[in-house]
C-alpha cells in the first residue's frame, strides 16, 4: 500500500510547492467571518472589530471592508469575545466558540447611540471557559512570551513543561506528563509527530512560529492517538490577513551563550507568509550536573516558514517548511581529558495541506507532511582518547504520511471522521572498537574488536520500515450547559512489534454558570506505540 501511496504523496507536495500554498485554517484552527450592519439593514464599512479571550491572552483585530464584512483567519480553536464598535453606534458584543475548522457566521446589527448613550463593556470571564470532557491547559503566545529565557534548543519543552500541570521537566529537553517518559504525541497544524522531539535526537518547531498551544492532559478525543499521557495540539503563526509584522531579538548570558530571534510576517486577504529564523550557541548546551560544564559548547539553528494562500471562499491550501540543525559536544568527564565526540541533528520538515468548504457546516482537511531527522555521532579523532570503548554512529528516521478528515457541524452536532496513514523509516549504522588494554581478558569474543591488541572496530548497519494506520470517529453533542463526546478510535501498529486496537473514548462535561465551574468526566482507551 505504502509503494502506491509514495507517487501521490510526492505529486500532491510538487503540487504545493509549484504554487506556494498554505492554508487560511488548519485542522487546528479555525475561521470567523461576520456582517455589520445598521438598524436598517445597511452595511456599515470601517467599523472597528476586535477579538478576545481574557484567559489565554489571544487578541485580535480589524475592520469591516467597504462590503460591512470581516474576518479572523487561522484562530486556535476556543471560546472568544467579538466586540464591534464604531462613531454613532452602541457597542455590540456576541460569544463564540470555535471547536472545528468549520467557518462560523456572525452577524452584528448595531444600535443608534445618542450623545448622553454610556456603554460599559465587561470581560465575561465565565464565557471564556470551555465546556469540554478533557482536561487541558490553553497557551497563547501573551504567556508563553513572558515565560524566563529558555533553554538553548529546548524553546517549546520548556514552555510545555511551565504552562502544563502534570509535567515534570527532565535532562536535555526532556519531560514526564503525568509521569510517563516522554509520552506525548504532537500536532503542528494538523502534522501528527509522536516521535522524541528532545534536542540530542531530533529539533523542536522554534516557539517564536507557535501562535497557541492545547496542552492536553486527560481523556483526549479520537482524533489523537499513538502517545496520549501529553497532546500538544499547535497552531503555528500566519501573515494571512494581516499588515506587515515582525520582531527581533538578541541575547547574551553566561556559559558563552550568545543567540537572535527574527520573525516577519505579511500578507492580503488572499495570500499570506510567516517566516522565523533563530540561531543560539552556549557553552552549557546539555544539561551536565557540573556546575563549570567541560567540553559542553553547542549551538542550534532553526528557520521556520508558513506560506498561506486562499484562492477563494471555499478552497485554501497551506504549506509548512522547516530546517534545522542542532550540533553539540558531548560532556566529558575529568577522567577522560582529551575525548572530542561530537553529535549532529539535521532536520527538515514539508508539510502541504489542502482544505475545502462545503457551505457553511461542512469541511475537508487533507494534510500530507514528510519529517526526516539524522543523527551523526562522530568519536574522537584519536580513537584511544575514548576510554574504555570509541563509538561512532548515524542515524535517520524518516515520516511521511497523510491524514484527512471531514468535519459537520449541524444543531447540537459536531462530527468529526478521518484516517491517518504513516510510515518511518528507520536506519542505523554504528561501528565499536575497545580502547581500554586488558579489557577483554577473559572475554574471547571480543577480541576482535580490541583496537589495542591489533583488532578492528564492530560494524552494526540495519534498516526497519514501520506502517501505521489509525481511523477515527467523533462527536460533540451540545444540549444547553451539557457536552457529550463519544468516539472510537481503531489502530494499526505493524514494526519491530505488531498490535492492533480497537479504542472506544467517551466523555461529558456540565457548565455550571452560576459558579463559573466545569464539572468533566470521561473514559478513554488508548494503544501506547513504541518509540521509534
């Protein structure tokens, strides 16, 4: 299946490239467009509209065009405040809540104001909280921005780790939700990444491309599978729709550690481009316990671009592009003064995409990516200064795949249907040779391999393809102050180990408005994959 699959997964990302697409709204995002008129019906062209959400910090604004028509684009999924305003008119406010890619409709219809009108607007605090069955945590670039100066290479580790209850930081980038290892699976405008994004393995999207973030810590939808202890569900940062923007940074600190930050960001309402370039270099790069670190410089490089094109009202096409580069010395220890191994990290990332609405309440998302990480370790030029043994290695790990899903919204329903379809590709080659005179006495096996006896190093190549294959379903049903969220989730896993699952979810939660409460419980089944 995957031999087929590889022509049209290539064809579909020459497609996008050849025109430079991205879209208006990922999976993970959403649209509002909206129509203000006066008491008679007429359009009123100019007026000042703003969207807010008082808990996560997320703002935004803009005018109605010469039509009384406007628009969000690319809004992470939540619960907002729209306010319109402008000379002569009351101030008119609605609630909105965004829970799929579907567009949704407003229609503000101002009131005359006379001159001794007073117009008090309050933040609805209440109105802000989601009614939803999982436990989460909503992160906008306003916190995240004031989080302290993270670690090098470990940017969106950190924030996760700061803003995320139930996740304890380890070494190196790494972090336990709710205790499990590293067990958190990533979704980048609709990518799916469940592999180690720690920086000795693989690079980290820079936090300065991340709009928001949905820190899911319990009882995820069945959308999300693989490692569910974490879902990071992200929305990157697009110039669609918006006025030239941008930013930069430098910084110096100790341990050498010097860095910049650059974004820019423009576009129309038809095309829009968000790019980010960040490079640090530290001489404290891993986390080593010594408190004056040895043989432990490193530096990271990182750019970001987004490209959004929307040649329509109905149809919208994304493209996410990133490269990458981590490279470091590997901390010695006073024993072993003149070892000199080296690590590497190259990534780059495609992720196309393409997105149709069918009228109002109905869309399809089809998103394609392909993700290769390698990985060199290269030992010390001389060989005996790697005591007791000197280890060279490469490694790559290649994902490409496509996930798709149609998403109704209809009265109480909100209905969600996809499929995902993966494969890695995994390759490996390390050689070994022993350095330490004596250590193989008594060890006949490995004396081919001891370098101080005349021998050799051990050469290790291997290569394993793992297929992956996940359908789901969900709903979610509202009836007043009451959420429902059944789903099922069904799982393939074929690698180095086979499994198969069938993962029914079911969820209901209750806003209590008088109190400003949400009541959340819920039942989630779920197949943990390997790491890969």
């Amino acid at each position: 299946m995957f031999s087929k699959f590889i022509p049209a997964f290539a064809g579909f990302v020459f497609f996008a490239l050849t025109i430079s697409a991205s879209a208006q709204s990922s999976g993970a995002a959403g649209t509002i467009d909206g129509l203000v008129t006066d008491p008679a019906g007429s359009v009123i062209p100019g007026a000042q509209v703003e969207l807010n959400n008082q808990l996560t910090g997320y703002h935004r604004a803009t005018r109605t065009d010469a039509a009384g028509a406007f628009h969000f684009l690319n809004i992470p999924l939540n619960s907002y405040k729209v306010t319109v305003s402008t000379t002569g008119f009351t101030v008119n406010t609605q609630d909105v809540t965004l829970r799929s890619s579907a567009r949704v409709a407003l229609k503000f219809a101002l009131a005359l104001a006379d001159e001794h009108t007073t117009v008090t607007v309050e933040g609805g605090g209440i109105a802000m909280l989601e009614n939803v069955s999982y436990a989460h945590s909503d992160v906008d670039r306003e916190l995240y921005s004031k989080l302290p100066t993270s670690t090098p290479g470990s940017g969106m580790s950190d924030a996760i780790t700061l803003a995320s209850p139930g996740v304890v930081a380890d070494s190196n980038g790494f972090f336990h939700p709710l205790g499990d290892h590293a067990q958190t699976s990533f979704s980048i405008d609709g990518q799916p990444i469940s592999d180690q994004q720690s920086k000795q393995f693989s690079t980290q999207v820079p936090l300065n491309a991340i709009q928001s973030m949905e820190l899911i810590t319990g009882a995820p939808g069945a959308e999300f599978g693989d490692k569910t202890s974490l879902v990071v569900n992200a929305v990157t940062r697009s110039g669609l729709g918006q006025k030239p923007f941008g930013s930069f940074a430098a910084q110096y600190g100790s341990f050498g550690t010097v860095g910049e930050e650059a974004t820019l960001g423009l576009g129309g309402p038809k095309f829009g481009n968000f790019l980010s370039a960040n490079a640090e270099r530290s001489g404290r790069f891993l986390d080593t316990p010594e408190f004056r670190p040895f043989h432990d410089v490193g530096n990271s490089e990182t750019i970001f671009d987004r490209l959004d094109w929307q040649p329509n009202g109905t149809d919208s096409f994304h493209l996410n592009l990133l490269a990458a580069r981590n490279w470091f010395q590997v901390p010695n220890t006073l024993d072993q003064p003149n070892q000199d191994q080296r690590q590497k990290v190259l990534t780059y990332n495609i992720a196309p995409g393409y997105q149709h609405a069918f009228g109002a309440g109905a869309v399809l998302t089809i998103n394609t990516f392909l993700r290769r990480d390698q990985v060199y370790y290269d030992p010390s030029r001389d060989p005996f200064a790697d005591t007791p043994v000197t280890v060279g290695e490469y490694r790559s790990l290649a994902n490409y795949g496509m996930r798709a899903d149609f998403n109704y919204v209809h009265k109480i329903h909100n209905l969600k249907i996809g499929t995902q379809l993966m494969q890695t590709r995994l390759r490996e080659r390390f050689s070994l040779g022993i350095t330490q005179p004596g250590f193989t006495d008594g060890q006949p096996g490995l004396v081919p391999y001891d370098l101080t006896a005349g021998g050799s190093p051990f050469q290790f190549t291997g290569r394993a393809n793992i297929n992956e294959y996940a359908f789901y379903i969900q709903d979610n049903i509202t009836v007043g102050h009451l959420t429902f969220t059944p789903g099922l989730r069904i799982d393939r896993y074929n690698g180095l180990s086979k499994a198969a699952a069938a993962e029914p979810r079911l969820g209901a939660s209750y806003l209590l408005k008088a109190t400003g409460t949400v009541f959340r419980a819920a039942y989630s089944r779920s197949l943990e994959t390997p790491y890969n």
